[in-house]
C-alpha cells in the first residue's frame, strides 16, 4: 500500500473538495465537506480496499490522512 494510492482512494469519497486539497498533511475534520457520512464512507473504502476493519473510535484518534493511513497500514 503506498500513500499516494491511499490519497486518492480517501479523495474519492469527496464529491466537492477538489483532489488537489488532499496530502499526507491534510487535516481531513477541517474540510469544509467533512461530516460523519463521510466518515463511514471511509472506513466502508479502508474495509473492502484494505481488508481492515477500523472501529470508528480509533479513526476518531487520527487528525490527517498520514496519521489514518499509518493506522491502517498497522493493520495489514
């Protein structure tokens, strides 16, 4: 799993922030887009891209999109 393929995945559950606002550093909860359904649509695409299932808890424990795809990548 490498990080850019990660980016885009996440970036994919978005249908209004452009692709270009997305990086490791992203803070994703500032978004303006953000909100909870996105949430599940995330952990939904980190379950049947990834094979890892994420309690919503732990995803709550992560700020930027490096952080939740370091978690991710601890699960494999």
């Amino acid at each position: 799993m490498e990080i850019n393929e990660f980016i885009k995945n996440f970036a994919n559950q978005f249908e209004e922030t452009d692709a270009s606002e997305f990086t490791p550093g992203t803070k994703f909860r500032e978004l303006e887009e953000w909100e909870s359904l996105l949430a599940l649509a995330i952990l939904n695409m980190i379950a049947k891209k990834y094979g890892v299932v994420l309690p919503h808890k732990e995803m709550r424990e992560t700020n930027t999109i490096q952080e939740l795809f370091d978690l991710v990548q601890s699960k494999q």
